[in-house]
C-alpha cells in the first residue's frame, strides 16, 4: 500500500516540474505587441508630427509619440482612419479594426493580411492598390474594382 502513494508523489512531483513557469519568465514578462508596434520613424512634418513605417502597412502618421497606440491616424495615399483596439480587447493582436472616414465603413486587417480589407458595410474583403489616387480596391464580391 505504501507504493502507490509514493509513486502518485513521484509523478505529481514530475508534472509540476514541467509546468512551473519560470522564475525568470514570472517576473520578467514579454512585452505585449499590437498593430503598431515598433515602427520605424521616417522624421518629422512640418506641423512637429511623426512619420511612421510598418512594413505591413507602410508610412503613417499620428499626434502623439511612438509609444502610444494612435486613435486617428493619417495613412498616406489613402486617408483617415480611426483605430479601435481588437473587439477581444487583446492588446497583444496583430488585428486591426478601422473607421474609413473617406468612405464611411468599418474595415478590418491583420499584419498578414494587408493589402486586403475586410469591408464590413460591403460584407466581402477587398484589396486595396497601394498608392493609387484615388483609391482603388479589388471587391471580390463583385469581382470588379471600386474606387472607395
């Protein structure tokens, strides 16, 4: 009678070394990340704003510093946008979810989705042509392009 209680000590012992978290981890944990983390800084517009660069969404630019997570933003060759935190809350999402203040609908991304859109008025994703003016988008929906 004695095995077996030594034995269930012994494998509960093992498990519990397996999944300890640690130390290290436990007090140093990562730093969360979102859409907008780390950019590289391109410089400064005149009005003192900086210019931004993710390599999945190109140049940007905000009011405020590259610390914070911007609301309204300026993409350029393409508008406002104002940034709504991923719906699950998560600071640490790749997501990103979009007011388009030149069309008046609702989008969403990813880092590896853009180029494409998810347009929530159109209910179907759209890819968006960088760069051009106006603003030209693929609708696979209707496999036409819109100009958005």
């Amino acid at each position: 009678m004695n095995i077996r209680p030594t034995k269930l000590l012994l494998v509960l012992a093992a498990f519990l070394a397996f999944r300890t978290v640690p130390l290290e981890a436990a007090t140093n944990p990562p730093t969360p990340t979102n859409f907008f983390s780390s950019p590289t800084t391109l410089g400064t517009l005149s009005n003192g704003d900086s210019v931004y660069y993710l390599p999945y969404f190109n140049s940007y630019t905000y009011s405020g510093s590259a610390s914070t997570t911007p609301t309204t933003l300026y993409k350029f060759n393409f508008g406002f946008l104002y940034f709504f935190n991923p719906a699950s809350g998560d600071l640490s999402s790749t997501e990103a979810y979009f007011y388009d203040y030149t069309s008046g609908d609702f989008f969403y991304t990813s880092e590896s989705l853009y180029p494409y859109f998810y347009s929530f008025n159109l209910g179907t994703f759209l890819y968006y042509f960088e760069g051009s003016n106006p603003r030209q988008f693929y609708n696979f929906k209707s496999s036409g392009f819109v100009k958005y």
